[in-house]
C-alpha cells in the first residue's frame, strides 16, 4: 500500500515520505486504541482528524 502511495508522489523522496505518514497514523492508533493514553483516547474523532491531517499532508507534500 505504502508504494502505491508514493507512487503517487511526484517527489524525489516519495517512499521515505509515505512511510513516515504511515507511521504518524499507525503511532496514533496505536496511542489510542492499544494503549488507551488519555485524553487521546476518549477525545472526539473530528479533533484528531483536524490536528492530523495538516501533519500527514506535511508529510506527503511539504517541502
């Protein structure tokens, strides 16, 4: 999955940059649904996703 993605990516580091958004969401569901650390495991979905996105977008597309 991870290379289709960066297949997609014009970039010259496009895996390196897939595989640190996949880690930036693997890392968050690990936090919130393994581990259950508060508050990020009881706080609303549409927060994290407004906190991550930006994150994970910087990660495919920044500079």
């Amino acid at each position: 999955m991870l290379r289709r993605i960066a297949g997609r990516l014009d970039l010259p580091d496009a895996e390196l940059r897939a595989e640190l958004a996949a880690a930036q969401l693997v890392g968050t569901a690990m936090l919130r649904y393994v581990i259950k650390v508060e508050p990020l495991a009881s706080a609303d979905p549409e927060q994290i996703i407004e906190r991550l996105a930006p994150v994970v977008q910087g990660h495919l597309t920044g500079p």
